[in-house]
C-alpha cells in the first residue's frame, strides 16, 4: 500500500522549529516499521504454532517404537541354613523354616520388579537334572536364570543400659545372606554376592512407666528381608543386562513353536532374531567349555500365543528370513530385535 505524506499543522511545525519534509520522513519511517513488525509477528504465531504440530506428530509416532518388555524365567532353587540357629535333634534340612522363608522374601521381592516370571520351587531338582545332563542348555523347562542361596549368619543379642531413674533394653538380630545367579544356558555364575541385615525392638521405661518388648519372633524376618533386599537391585540388573532369550521346541508343516509367550510380553507381530550357537572351545586354565559368540542366520514372526500359565506358554511364528536346519533345533535361540 502507498504511503501518504501527512501533513502536519503549521502549530506544531513552528514549536518544534523543524523543516515539513522531516517530519513526513519521521512519519513514513514510523509507519514502515509498524507494518514491517507486524508481519513478523505474524511469520513467529505461524512458525510456534507449525512447531507443536511437528512435536506433537513426532511423540505420536514415538509410542509404538518402544521396546517390548519381555520378562526373564527365574527358578529359585535351594536356600539352606548354613548356622547353627534353630538346628536339632530332628531337623530336616530339606524342609528348614528358615530357608523356605530366605526364599519367600526374594521371590515376592523379584515379583514385584514385574520383570520376571517365577518357577516353582519343586521344579528345583528337574533343572538341577537338565543342568547336568544337557550340559547347561535347558531349553525343555524354559527357565532363563537359576538363584541358589544361603543364610550364612544369624544371631540374637539383647543389649540395655541401667540408670538411676531409668533402664532400656534392645533386642538385635542380625542375619546375612548369599546368593548365586546362574545362567541356565551356560551353567556359569554370572552373579554372586552376600549381604548383611538388621533388625530391632527396644522398651524404655522411667521410674517405672514407659513401654516394654517382650521376645519378637519377627525380627528374624525383618533381618533376613533386609538383607535380602541389599541384593535384589543386582539380581535385577544382572538379568536385565543379559539378552533375552528363547528356544525353538519344534517345527511343525513351517510354522515354528518357541518357548514363551503372553506372560513374557510376547504379542502376534513382534520379531526376533535367530542366532545360531557359536563353537564350544575349552579352555586349558579352567578345563571349561566356552562357547564362542553366535551369529545371526535370519528372523521370525510371531503369528499366536498359545498355553495358560507360564509353565505350558508357546508361541507359534514363521520363518521370515534365512534358513535353518530343521533337524537341528538346538543350535539355535531367538534374541530380542535391536
């Protein structure tokens, strides 16, 4: 649009003692501006509002590339009394209290996490045999990580103070704990450590009056737990920095069934990779067998998931890429797609 040289009164012109021409100047230099910044007000709403679009577009297309949560299969096994608490003329060691108790506390530690799926303990003694007979491959039972642990401490003091008018008394339990994790696959120990836990109850008691604590058989629960709990953070993270994985059971008319399947996080649709077992190589220092990396010889999709408990759980999937010997299953595993 033109612009118009305005004419100003002759009042204000002779007050300001300036030449006409100036301020028609001033006046378009004021009036380009204006229409200039409103312009670019307009350009920046445009810009703001194309930009929350884009990031919005760009966090609704992020949601289905997150990575699926597959749980691990753990068997807690055997948790023994390795002290010389509560053992007697008739003791079993096979059904000591407070080992199935070590053993309670870590399973619904490790359940909570919802990042594992448990085995029940009287399927012990069948992965012990598959660890033994199969040189540490158990795809039959499925379970991926093995936790064998110990009390290996265990004590009850009780400690108090006399004074004039007052007196206390403290009971203290201590415990500790070992455990080892170990990798089905390979019979190795990839985790071990031990930890210590406390637990107390005082009375207090001032001419007389205060509270009092008789014998709390519970403390030797809480000790134990805490124990416990200073170590199911590494369990977690040592299983989780492992790679997931599965085994295919058997092939049926090209349709592959694996082990796994919902309760793991397994859905129709996910792919994984099949990798083929590295060599077994034995080394001279420890006399053990070592298998050598794998290598990846194609892919697999998911098409249904069969079974109702964890235990009897399947999943059905084709071969979408590469080829494997079908009469030689048990070369292969499945691992997570990256």
């Amino acid at each position: 649009m033109p612009l118009q040289v305005v004419n100003l009164s002759e009042g204000w012109r002779a007050k300001l003692d300036f030449p006409s021409h100036i301020f028609s100047y001033l006046w378009i230099i004021f009036t380009s501006i204006f229409y200039f910044m409103k312009k670019v007000y307009l350009v920046l709403a445009f810009m703001l509002a194309f930009s929350v679009c884009v990031l919005a577009q760009q966090e609704t297309q992020e949601v289905p590339l997150q990575e699926m949560a597959l749980k691990r299969k753990v068997a807690i096994g055997r948790f023994s009394n390795e002290t010389q608490y509560a053992k007697s003329v008739f003791y079993d060691k096979d059904n000591d209290p407070m080992g199935k108790q070590a053993a309670d506390i870590l399973s619904t530690r490790l359940a909570a996490s919802e990042k594992f799926l448990l085995i029940e303990r009287q399927d012990y003694d069948k992965i012990v045999e598959e660890l033994a007979t199969s040189g540490g491959v158990s795809q039959s039972i499925g379970a991926d990580y093995l936790i064998i642990g110990s009390i290996t401490e265990f004590g009850r003091k009780t400690v108090g103070t006399q004074r004039a008018f007052s007196n206390s008394k403290e009971q203290i339990v201590e415990a500790a704990v070992a455990v080892r994790l170990v990798d089905v696959s390979t019979g190795l120990i990839i985790f071990s450590g031990e930890a210590k836990g406390e637990a107390t109850a005082e009375d207090k008691r001032v001419m007389g009056f205060g509270k009092t604590a008789d014998y709390d058989a519970t403390l030797a629960d809480k000790a134990i737990s805490a124990a416990i709990s200073k170590l199911v953070e590494n369990i977690i993270n040592k299983c989780m920095d492992s790679p997931w994985k599965a085994y295919i059971l058997s092939v049926e008319d090209d349709v592959f069934i694996i082990s796994g399947g919902a309760s793991q996080g397994i859905s129709s649709g996910n792919s994984f990779v099949i990798m083929e077992r590295g060599r077994s190589v034995k080394n001279p220092q420890t006399g053990m067998m070592i298998e050598l990396p794998g290598k990846e010889v194609g892919t697999i999709s998911i098409i249904q998931t069969l079974g109702s408990t964890p235990q009897d759980e399947v999943s059905l999937a084709t071969l979408t890429s590469g080829n494997i010997d079908k009469e030689k299953l048990e070369k292969y595993y499945l691992i997570e797609k990256k």
